[in-house]
C-alpha cells in the first residue's frame, strides 16, 4: 500500500473536527467514526488493487539510441491473474543526455487483464550534435 498526498489530505480533515472537541465533546467521537470509515475504505482499496506481482512490463527502443534523430520508445504493460481493467499513470524517463520530444512525461491509460497495453513517447538528444573541428 501507497498513501498518497490525497489520503493524507482526507486524514488532516479530521483535526479540525477535534479541534471543535473543546467547544463539545461529541465531535471526539465524529472524528474518531470519521477516521475508522477512512481505514475501513484505504483497506479495501489496497486489498482490491492488483499485487506488485501481478504487473509486467516490457520496454521496447532501438538498440543504440541515435543522437540526431528522434526515438521512438515503447513501454508495454500487462496484467495478469484475476483482476478488473486498472486505470495506471505510467512515468518513464528516458536517460539522462536525452528529453522527450514528443508525448508526456506522464502517460495516462486503462491495462485490461491479460492484454499488453502500449504506452508510447519520442526522446532526442538534449542539444545538437556538432561535429569536431581538427
């Protein structure tokens, strides 16, 4: 399990409602159900989600990346074992002398049990390429 910054956010929304404890103490008790609820959905939510082990992935690219030209690069994803489609945000970054060209760093989509989802960007070299003077 993953907390993210939003599950944080939904935890921090329970410290005004102990705040509001001083002014009366049954808001104690509405903070305490609030935060139960919460854990009961976060546990549901990681018991749901398909398990580390469930995923493969697969990146496909030019053996020698070119300098002067543009690269396509390919990232399949796949699912196995008994799970529903997953909405995934796959992050790739390509190595440290080139940048993407063409896509985002970010690449949204849908990975449907036992099918290879195809995730693809371009990457280039950072700066031209000028030949050596003698």
């Amino acid at each position: 399990m993953q907390f993210t910054p939003r599950l944080f956010l939904l935890i921090l929304l329970a410290a005004p409602l102990l705040a509001a404890a001083a002014l009366w103490p049954g808001f104690v008790w509405i903070a305490a159900i609030y935060l139960l609820v919460l854990a009961v959905v976060a546990w549901t939510d990681w018991r749901v989600s398909p398990a580390p082990g469930q995923w493969r992935l697969r990146r496909q690219h030019e053996e020698r990346l070119s300098l002067a030209a543009d690269n396509l690069v390919e990232v399949f994803v796949t699912l196995d074992g008994p799970a529903r489609p997953t909405r995934v945000w796959l992050r790739d970054t390509p190595p440290p002398t080139f940048r993407i060209v063409e896509g985002e760093p970010v690449l949204p989509g849908t990975v449907a049990v036992g099918e290879a989802a195809r995730f693809a960007y371009h990457c280039g070299a950072r700066r031209a390429i000028r030949p050596r003077r003698r």
